[in-house]
C-alpha cells in the first residue's frame, strides 16, 4: 500500500503517518530483540544442550514433560475434576 494511498483514506498528513510508522516499528523491534539477560539465559540453555545426543535430548525433555504434569496433577488435580480435599 502507498503512502498516497494511506494519507488518503485516512486524511492525515504524510508526517504524521511516518511517525506512526516509526512508532510501530520501535514497539516490533522491542518486541522482536530479546533483552540481554533474556538473551543469554537463551545461550546458555542452547550451549547446555550442545554437545547432547538427540536421543538423550530427547529423552530428558520427555522425563521433564512428564514430571511437569505430574506436578500439575498433584497439586491441582487433574483437570475438569475436582481436587479432593
């Protein structure tokens, strides 16, 4: 779509539109990028698994799944039943 196009189904002016642009792309890239501790918390958990076998990755993100819910379960019961008390 053209900014011609833009300014004229809206009625605003062309510098008000690339503001609203501008903005909109300051909000995607904060929403796009991370923060740092985000960031490496992320290379961290990627080189911990690094120089793992996919079958022993796999086995442990199955173990930790399943833990989870057990979890979950016991806790909450389980879900559209009631929690005995």
């Amino acid at each position: 779509m053209s900014l011609r196009r833009i300014m004229r189904q809206t009625g605003l002016p062309p510098e008000v539109l690339l503001d609203l642009a501008l903005e909109m792309l300051d909000i995607a890239s904060r929403k796009l990028s991370p923060s740092p501790i985000k960031r490496q918390a992320v290379g961290l958990g990627a080189a911990r698994w690094r120089n793992v076998a996919p079958e022993e990755r796999s086995e442990a993100l199955r173990r930790a799944a399943q833990a989870r819910w057990a979890k979950q379960r016991s806790v909450g019961g389980e879900p559209g039943k009631p929690s005995k008390k």
